[in-house]
C-alpha cells in the first residue's frame, strides 16, 4: 500500500501489530473511496489478541502511515501510538466485549443512514439479509462517542452482525476486516434496493421469508472456494 512500510519506524511494535495496521488502513482508505464515508466520519478497528488497533479521531485516512500506529486495550486504554483514538471508541469496544468480533467497520454511509431515519428494522429485500443474521435492526439515536450509543448497538447487534444506528449510520462486525468491510457494503447496497423499491407508488417490495433465509444460511456454509 502506497505510504506504508517503506524506511518507517516500527516503533518496537509487534509484527502482527504491524501487519493488521497495515490492512486497517488500506480498508479505512477503501470506505472513503466507495463512498461508504465523507472525510473522516467513519472509523475502523481490529482486534490482535488483547489490543484493539483502531483509526485516530480527525485523520484523513490517506495521512495514516505506518508510525501513526494506534493501539488500545479492551477498557481503552492506549498501549501505542500517540495519537488520540476515534471519538467512537467505546461503540468499538462495546462490540468487542459483547461478541465473537475480530474486526468493526462503522459508516455514514448515503442509503443507509437514510433508511434508519425512515424504518425500525430493515426489511429482508433480499437474501444476502441471512449473511448479517436477519433483518437489519436500527438502534436508537444517541450522541456520538456516547456509551449510550454503545449501548443501544450492542443490543440491535444480538443475533446479528450488522445494524443501522439512527440518523447515523452503520456499524458491521466480522471474523476479519475482509469480512466486516464486504459485508457493509453489502448492507448499504441491501438499503438502496430497499430504497428504490419502496419508493413505486402503490407498490410494496416482496420480502425473503425467514424459512428461506435459514436455507441460505446453511447454503452460505459452504460457500466459495476451500
């Protein structure tokens, strides 16, 4: 990746430190690039072991070299880097005490923020809805940053990976950051068909019955190449 690696301090940091930061950046770099964020209004973190790498508060993306490194524990406390972690840092945490998470991609993505202004849950308009667990559940709004927040994610979340967050945006956990950032794309591409087909006069779209779903869960198992 452009910028990275190439006559830059290591800081001492562990490799495998060095290596997720490496492929945190690149997919923080991605959100802007499919405009999935503007600016720096989205943020990104993965799980190594104990720590938590997560992208600092207010730092375009394409800035971020391999000594701006940024580390946390699972309370949030910093154990590297000496910049000052994104303001969401404890949705980021929430979601890592509460589930199986290795990675979070967290968006204000166009369609899918105007969908959690508009519904409670997003309909299952599609099959790929089983990848994330069911039909998209949208937490309440709270303020940014909040623990408040936090919790009202941690609680759309149960059963799920994906949720929509009220008049904000998205927040997607995975196994990987490969997994969390496909699988939000996946959601707000879900939000826009849920869009234009809600919005022919007369007509209401068709929903994926949960039976089907489950098929596709267990069809989804072994899915792709081994």
């Amino acid at each position: 990746m452009s910028g990275q690696g190439q006559g830059e301090t290591s800081g001492g940091w562990p490799d495998a430190w060095q290596e997720a930061w490496h492929d945190l950046v690149a997919h923080a770099r991605r959100t802007v690039a499919d405009g999935l964020v503007v600016g720096t209004s989205g943020n990104v973190s993965v799980r190594v072991g104990d720590a938590v790498l997560v992208t600092p508060s207010g730092v375009p993306y394409e800035r971020l070299r391999a000594r701006d490194l940024l580390a946390v524990d699972l309370t949030g406390r910093r154990v590297a880097g000496e910049l000052a972690p994104t303001s969401e840092l404890p949705l980021h945490l929430a979601v890592y005490r509460g589930t199986d998470a290795r990675a979070v991609v967290h968006t204000h993505a166009v369609h899918a923020t105007a969908v959690s202004t508009l519904v409670d849950e997003l309909p299952a308009v599609h099959y790929m809805t089983a990848v994330l667990g069911g039909p998209v559940r949208v937490a309440p709004y709270a303020t940014f940053g909040s623990d408040e927040l936090a919790r009202h994610a941690l609680t759309a979340l149960r059963g799920r990976s994906g949720c929509l967050l009220r008049n904000h945006g998205t927040l997607v956990h995975g196994a990987d950051l490969r997994e969390a950032y496909d699988n939000t794309a996946q959601l707000e591409w879900m939000c826009r068909v849920w869009l234009a087909a809600a919005s022919v006069p007369g007509r209401t779209p068709t929903l994926v019955p949960e039976d089907e779903l489950a098929r596709v869960r267990e069809r989804f198992r072994g899915y792709g190449q081994r």
